[in-house]
C-alpha cells in the first residue's frame, strides 16, 4: 500500500523555505497564508505577542522564574497566598486560603525530605560509591 505524501500549504516563509503547515481544507493555502484568513492570522499573531509580553512582565514583576525547583514553587504559592490575604473576606477566599496552606505543607515536606535525601547521600557518598563498584 502506498501513502500519499501529505499535502502542504503552496506559500514560502519569510526566509524563502516552503510553508510546511497543511493547507485548509478545499483550499491552497494553510490558515497564516490564506488571503482570506489574513485579518484573523494578523489578530492572532498580535494576540500572541501581547502574551508573550505580558507572561514576561509578570513573570518579572511576581519574581516568578519557573515551576522546575521546589523555592520557585514556594514562591508562586507565597504570591497566590498574598494575592488571596489581598481579597475582601469571604468563604471563598477561606477556601483559598486552606487549600493554599494544604499545598504549602506539601511544599515544605518536600523541602524537608529533599534536604534530608541530600544529607544521606553525602554521609553515605564513599559508601554508596563503594558499592557500585563491585
């Protein structure tokens, strides 16, 4: 059985290389290079720059670096918490705030057992290394 190759969009890119998204259905052209989907590709396009600003300038002014380490989650909890203190008071924001301390504890357990794993391996460094070499 022979596959046909996919089809792909008839337009260039900026830098002279063949468009490889798929065209749209019945048509030539994918959606970014469609005459007729021009104004919704252009909107898009700056919908996306506007994010990509705004994620920057929030990141910056929340001194959010990421999700990857256990202090940059602490430290999106610590915003969310006095982000929620700020609200006015309600049940709602009593919930928040319980399911916030909930995940703190957590964060902090996982501090604490990450602290204590680094501590081991360094006492028991020669050890372990000992042993993976019989």
């Amino acid at each position: 059985m022979v596959m046909a190759a996919p089809r792909r969009c008839s337009a260039e890119t900026g830098e002279g290389e063949p468009c490889r998204q798929a065209p749209l259905q019945d048509r030539e052209y994918c959606f970014w290079h469609d005459p007729e989907h021009a104004g919704e590709a252009m909107e898009a396009r700056r919908l996306g720059g506007l994010r990509r600003r705004r994620e920057k300038t929030v990141a910056v002014a929340y001194d959010l670096e990421g999700l990857a380490t256990l202090d940059q989650i602490r430290r999106l909890v610590e915003i969310a918490v006095t982000d929620t203190l700020g609200l006015e008071n309600s049940i709602a924001r009593s919930r928040v705030l319980a399911y916030l301390a909930q995940v703190a504890l957590k964060v902090v357990e996982a501090a604490e057992l990450q602290e204590r794993v680094a501590a081991l391996e360094t006492a028991m460094g020669p050890r372990l290394a000992a042993g993976r070499r019989r």
